[in-house]
C-alpha cells in the first residue's frame, strides 16, 4: 500500500505552547477606556493633525539652528 502522510486522527495532540489564560488580562491590567460618544466611520483621530505638523515643523527648524550654530562656531574657530 502506498504511504500517505498521517491525518488529523492519526497524529498525537498537538501540545499547546499558551499558558491556560494566555488571553485574558492580568487582574492589575486597566480597564479599557469607554469609547467616545461620537463614535462614527469617518473617524477622527484624538489629536487633530495641527499638532503633528507643528511638531515636524519645530524639529526641522531645531535641526536647521543645531546646524547653524555648529557651522558658526567652526567658522568663529576657523577664523582665528
């Protein structure tokens, strides 16, 4: 007879690698937060985008100014 690969019944369990409540929160762990009351798809994120842009902005002028004071030092430092 030709060999097939044992099925489902043939093989031994499968040991489980999940401890028995793997899926369920520790008791200390918070609880979630009730969602918003204006729940709707066109959904808005918490924050509004504003923010964000602001803080690239803010980043991008700190990196152009750590750049101009380094350049402005090795040129003071350059110079004499």
């Amino acid at each position: 007879p030709e060999q097939r690969p044992p099925t489902q019944h043939q093989r031994p369990p499968t040991q489980y690698q999940y401890p028995q409540g793997f899926d369920q929160r520790p008791p200390h762990f918070p609880t979630n937060p009730p969602p918003p009351m204006n729940v709707g798809y066109p959904y808005i994120p918490p924050q509004p985008k504003k923010d964000n842009s602001n803080l690239v902005i803010y980043g991008v002028i700190g990196v152009v100014v750590l750049l101009a004071i380094i350049v402005f030092f090795m040129v003071l430092a350059g110079s004499n």
